[in-house]
C-alpha cells in the first residue's frame, strides 16, 4: 500500500451561502492539492462534515472530485460510524472500484469496549472489498481504541493495513510503531505530531492543514520519511503557529478560514458548527500572511 505513504489530506466540503455544495470550490481545491505536492486525497472525513452532509450529496461528491482527479492521485472514501450494520450495508452497497482504500473511524457515542471495537472493524473487514485505514480518534468518539486493539486487527486481518492515529498522544505512537507488523502503516491524524511521528517510523500523514499550505506540508513530510529532520523541522516551525489556530475553536471552521483567506472556498459550516470568530479569522490572516513573507 504504498498509496498511502506521504501526505493525504483530509478534504473541506465547501459550501455556498445557501449552504449548499460548492462544486467549483470542491475543485479548485483538489487541483490546487494536486499542483502542489499532496500524495493522496481523502474524501468524507471529519474535516468534510460527513455527519452533516446526505447520501446524494455524498455520491456527487465523490463523483465531483474523482472527474477532476481523473486518477492522478489515489483516493481514500470515509465510509464509518456506530452503527456497525450500516457501515456494512454502505460498503456493500458502494461501488469502490476507484478507490485505493477506505477510511473507517471508531464508533462514536456508544463508547464499545475494546473487543466491541474489535468485532466491529472484524465485521467492516468482512464487508470491504478494498484495503482499510481504521480511525482513532478518541476526541470525537469519546473512546480511545487502544494500541493492542488496533494491533490485534492489524494481525488478523489482510485488509486493514493501517490506522489513522489521532489520539494526539506520542507515547501511543511509538508503541503502535514499535509493536506492529512491518507492513502496517501508522499514519498520523495529528498535524502538530505528524513529523516527530514520521520521523519515528510513520507512514506519512492525513492531513488538515496541508489542504491549505500542500507543498510546504507534504515537503515537510517527505523531508522526515528521509529522515532529514533539521530540515523538516525548520518548515514544522513555520507551519506550527497556524497549525495550532486552525484548531482552536472547532474543525474545519478553522481550516475553513484559512481556505477562505487563499481566495478557495468559504469560510462557512454547518449547524452544529459555526463559522470562526472575526478574532479567530484576523489571527489567522495574520498567520497566513507571515507564513507568505
């Protein structure tokens, strides 16, 4: 699965100011990523708002971003959620043929155990036909799937082949980096621990920010699976600022804002989300500015 070494990107859905989808922003945003570096694109993640956005809107989506693609970088599809059998019933009911894998978060809200975890992801294995990235993600899903877990699928199952770490936590990292099977990608879900988590032996990254700033991030990622790290870290430090605002209030208002300041998309989200504060976006164009100079 070398489709999944390097920088992926988690990709906004933008809208219009009635809320509906905003194709041409959709597109100019995945030509942008594909002009300036980005490995791979990731569509219906979290930072898509895929828990606000219906099945038709989904498919014209990924329809959307697969003609403008027109296979040059692979595609990764979110397809998860807690209730097992409807994650079941979408993978058995969704033509994959395009897709190099499929992004498959925890089960949010009902807080399984960890064998619950496990039996679920046991049941997504048998339904997908193609390669599968399980999300951690404990932020969101009030529940954190722990290294022994994720490395009991990854030994059982072919078909999961990595996982997107986000628990922002560096200690479960290396364990899951010591620990794995040696052809198990660990990919980082966290844009400030992305570079210390390739330099220890991480797959690469699937990223927010790097929808934004694609060179200067998926340069920073290859400069660290190279193993330079004085010269990935110079270009950490210049990103880090920016990285950490884009967080601070909700994801991907955050991002929104930045993508709104590169004359991308717009700056608005759905309810229950709401748009970045006018202090937020002032400190943003700030940082966007600097980063520029």
């Amino acid at each position: 699965m070398n489709a999944l070494i390097g920088t992926g990107v988690a990709l906004v859905t933008p809208f219009n100011e009635d809320l509906s989808v905003d194709h041409e922003a959709l597109a100019r945003i995945v030509e942008y990523n594909i002009e300036n570096g980005t490995n791979y694109l990731v569509i219906s993640g979290t930072t898509g708002e895929s828990v606000t956005i219906n099945k038709k809107e989904k498919q014209q989506i990924v329809e959307k971003v697969k003609t403008v693609n027109n296979r040059r970088l692979p595609l990764v599809l979110g397809i998860g959620g807690n209730n097992t059998g409807a994650v079941v019933e979408e993978l058995q009911s969704t033509d994959l043929s395009d897709f190099a894998a499929i992004l498959s978060v925890a089960p949010y809200y009902s807080k399984p155990t960890q064998e619950g975890l496990y039996q679920h992801f046991k049941a997504v294995s048998a339904a997908s036909p193609i390669p599968i990235i399980v999300y951690n993600v404990p932020g969101r899903t009030s529940k954190n799937m722990l290294p022994e877990t994720t490395l009991r699928l990854a030994r059982d199952f072919d078909n999961i082949v990595a996982v997107k770490e986000a628990g922002n936590h560096t200690q479960q990292y290396l364990e899951l980096l010591k620990n794995k099977p040696e052809d198990f990608h660990i990919i980082s879900g966290d844009d400030d621990l992305a570079l210390g988590a390739v330099l220890a032996g991480g797959s690469g990254v699937i990223s927010v920010i790097g929808q934004a700033f694609p060179n200067e991030f998926s340069t920073m990622i290859n400069l660290g699976l190279e193993g330079d790290a004085k010269a990935a870290y110079k270009l950490h430090y210049q990103l880090m600022d920016l990285t950490s605002l884009i967080f601070s209030e909700n994801n991907p208002a955050g991002i929104k804002a930045v993508l709104q300041g590169l004359n991308l998309c717009s700056s608005q989200v759905r309810l229950p989300l709401v748009e970045a504060t006018d202090e937020l976006k002032e400190r943003i164009h700030t940082a966007i500015s600097a980063l520029k100079s």
